[in-house]
RNA sequence: GGAGGGUUAGCGUAAUUGGUAACGCACCGGUCUUGAAAACCGGCGCCUUCGGGCUUGGGGGUUCGAGUCCCCCACCCUCCGCCA
C-alpha cells in the first residue's frame, strides 16, 4: 500500500501515477474520508485525555478514601459518548484503509507509459532462434510422442490444466529445479529456503493475494490455510511484523516450490499443453534490501534469472512492462520471454519486479539504521525460473528431426550424463 | 485429538488479587576526555495539530477505569495418544 502521507502532502504525484497506469481511482473521496478520519480521531483523542484526567483523581480519591461516587457517575456518561465516538472513528479507519488498500503502486520514471502490453518496450535479445530444416512440432507432439508427457491420465487423475511427467520428462524437470537452485545459490551469492507450500490468510494479505484476488487461488475447505500461488508468499513473509538490523541488509532468498492457480478467468486461454496449469513448479528469487540500492537490485536480480537461459543456450528477450501492463504492487517489472519454436513466438518465462516499498509497508517489514527510526525495506521478487516453461523450452528448442531431444550440456552432470531423450525407433 | 503451563519495547524480567505499564542489559545523544572507557544526565515502541493520544500475542466483553476478571482465536513449551 501507499504512504497515506504521500496522498495527504502530493496528491497530484499519486493522481499522476493513476492516470499514467490508466487506473480508476477516486482520489478525492479518499481524502475527504482520511479528513473524516482525522477529524474523528481528533475529537476522540480529546475526550479520551479527558477521561484519563478523571480516572487518576478518581484513583487519587480511592487512595485517600474518600467518596469517588460522584465523579464515577460523571464519567459513565463520558464513557459512553466515547465509545460511540470510537465505533465511528473506526469505521472511517476502515473504510480509509480499505479505499487506500486498492491503490497501486506508482511505476516508475522509466517504466513506458501505454493501455496495455502493446506499450511493452523490449530491452535486448538474446540468442538466435534456432532454424530447423522441418517442420519444428510443439512440447505437446513432442512429449506424447515420446511417451514422456500424458495429459490424458492426467486429466483422469486430477482434471484439466494437470500434467503427468515420465521418465526423462520427470527427470529434467528435477534436473532443472536442482541446476537452478545451484546457480543461484553457488553462482549469484542466494540462501536457499524451503518455505511451507500452504500459508494462513494473513500472510496472503501480506503480498497482496488478499483480499482482491481471491479467486485466483486454491483455498483448503474448513480450514484457513491457501495453496500458495508462488514462493514469493512464503518467503516474502518470513520478515513480515519484523524489525531488521540495518548489516542484516540485503538478504537474497531463493526458493523452489510447486505453485497453484486457480486460472479463474483463464477459461479457453493457453488450455493447450502445460503452458498454464493449476499445478508448477518454480524457482523464485526474492530480496530485501535498502531503498538506495532497490534499483541496482533488480537490474542484478533479472540478470542472475537470464544467466539460467543462457547457461541452458535458451534464447530470449527481456521487456520492460509498460504502465498498463504492470502489476498491481510493482513499481517496475521485467518479463523475460522465450523463445517457443512450436508457437513460433516468445512467451514469458519469468517476471522480475521491484515493489519498492509498497509490499514492506503492507506487510509490516522494516529495518533500522544505527540510531535511526525504523524504516520500511524495499521487496524484489522474480522467477528463477518457471521450472515447467522451461521443460516446453528445452523440449521445443532442442527437438531434433526425428523427434528426440538434446539435453543442453550444463544440464547433463545433473540427467545421469545422458545426452538426449532418443525417440522411440 | 487430550491435559497442563506460557506470550509485557531488540533481549531478559517486574507491576498491591482492578487504580492507569516499572527495571536491567543492549542501543542512541549529551556532559567530561587528546581519544576511548567508566561515571552522570537525557532518550530508548508508534502517532501527533506538541494539547495530547495509542501500545502488555490478536479480537470481543464487564467496568468510571483491565497486563490483571470473563469469552473466542493464534502461536510457543511440557506430557499423553496417534503418525511419515
């Protein structure tokens, strides 16, 4: 959430972000409910240090034994005036709080003003796209072919958006969670963590999965624990109500975890193959870190998450989203996309964004410099990456004419030494 | 699942069987000093319109007044049961 000071000292900075991110906010209704507030808060503050005076003659009273009744019989009345005044108070800090909740972050200078993706400005390019001398198929030819995917028993199993992996294809995708985890960890200075794969709503509402989107997410019945659609729950919450020491800073976290989706109001999008599933594994990379070194950070951040297509021969491009694109808490964010032969286009296999302090405030992380008062750090998240897309990328970009596949080399120390999935003869 | 104990500022501990949160350590500033330590003074959780207000795991209730009494919930510890 925002600094409701920022809306109270530069509402024309934040109405500006609004307006460049194409948002629909009533900016003007929540000031003349934070002046509501105030002014409650100002009158209940009153009251209340009148009734603090009272109860300490009235404690003076009793000490010396002497007759309290007729102040006690004052102060019921006061009391009472206080508690409705309280109930309102509270009411408009609510409803102040909820109307400040729903205002996103504001983007960065940097970030290109547009509608939509079509503004997305696309940074660099790695790699070529590998030409084929056949018609290149996709994951989905490609691993029931092989007999290494089956979406049918899947579908009996679980339903749709469900993938069952065999034999080599199982193996990669553990091959790839474990080569991620060792770059990041060995290579680009990460702690690994493993994080729980199910959180309480408070933690939820910490990143910002709650209360608005809800229906993204898979909730266990009867009980308050939610599937987590991402590592960046968990992790970004280990500090949530912390204070941290200032030489804590920055922390580097990086996580695998399955995650899942609800893909409510997905209906008929990507239905084809495990592009989009209820259920995938990811490699997510998460930092806390100061606010004078927040930009330097995901300029590091999205680079460490490239280095793994490049040591995989992958080619992608990384882009910039632009102000219609980006997420609700990001302040920017950089998709790296690549490329899928059997779409013939890139798509994005990791999102890396940094919230500033959009996130910390929300979440309650802070951390002190020596001396200082508390202040709030600043969050980045990014994928490190999407274990599954990746699976679609080696299988698509490494195909061969007759249907098998190379296994990239920085990958074989971890598939037994096996140079490629051979294709049934 | 059952029984008992616990949660107070960064840490560790107090608070008259309801009277308005105290102390130590750590930390910060100041005095003193060439500098530092020690000692002393002040600060030491948040907000503030500088009057003051809030803060004892969270939420309700009783009361003029709740760390304290009552109810609900969360988490931690010990034991029993069950279990990979």
């Amino acid at each position: 959430m925002l600094d409701i000071k920022l809306l109270r000292d530069q509402p024309d900075v934040v109405r500006a972000a609004i307006e460049r991110r194409g948002a629909d906010i009533d900016l003007d209704g929540v000031l003349a409910v934070d002046a509501r507030w105030r002014a409650l808060t100002h009158e209940w503050e009153q009251l209340r240090a009148e009734q603090n005076r009272a109860g300490e003659e009235i404690a003076r009273f009793k000490r010396e034994k002497q007759d309290a009744a007729a102040a006690i019989a004052a102060m019921k009345q006061l009391s009472e005036k206080i508690k409705a005044l309280d109930d309102e108070r509270r009411d408009a800090e609510t409803k102040l709080r909820d109307l400040v909740m729903v205002i996103p972050n504001i983007p960065d200078e940097s970030v290109p003003v547009g509608a939509d993706e079509t503004a997305n400005r696309v940074e660099r390019q790695w790699g070529d796209p590998p030409r084929f001398d056949f018609e290149p198929k996709d994951h989905v030819a490609l691993g029931e072919a092989l007999g290494i995917l089956d979406f049918d028993r899947a579908a009996k199993i679980a339903g749709a958006r469900f993938c069952l992996s065999r034999g080599p294809a199982a193996l990669l995708e553990r091959a790839l969670i474990h080569f991620m985890l060792d770059v990041h960890t060995t290579q680009h200075g990460y702690t690994e963590v493993l994080p729980p794969f199910l959180v309480n709503s408070d933690s939820m509402r910490g990143t910002g999965q709650l209360p608005k989107f809800a229906e993204d997410l898979f909730r266990l019945e009867g009980t308050d624990y939610w599937l987590i659609p991402t590592a960046e729950v968990p992790v970004t919450n280990i500090f949530r109500d912390e204070i941290l020491d200032e030489s804590a800073l920055p922390v580097h976290f990086a996580a695998y975890t399955p995650c899942f989706r609800s893909e409510a109001g997905a209906y008929g999008k990507d239905t084809r193959g495990m592009v989009r599933q209820h259920q995938f594994n990811k490699v997510e990379l998460v930092k806390f870190t100061k606010p004078e070194s927040s930009w330097e950070e995901l300029e590091r951040l999205t680079g460490d998450a490239e280095r793994i297509l490049q040591l995989l021969g992958l080619p992608y491009r990384v882009v910039t989203l632009s102000t219609g694109d980006l997420g609700f808490s990001a302040a920017k964010t950089y998709d790296i996309e690549v490329w899928l032969p059997g779409q013939d286009r890139y798509r994005e296999i990791s999102s890396c964004s940094n919230f500033t302090d959009f996130q910390a405030r929300r979440a309650n992380i802070r951390f002190r410099r020596a001396g200082g008062k508390p202040e709030f750090v600043h969050t980045l998240n990014g994928s490190g990456l999407a274990v599954g897309r990746t699976v679609i990328a080696i299988l698509e970009n490494y195909q061969q004419a007759d249907g098998g596949i190379m296994i990239p080399e920085a990958l074989r120390p971890y598939m037994h030494g096996i140079e490629a999935i051979k294709a049934p003869v």
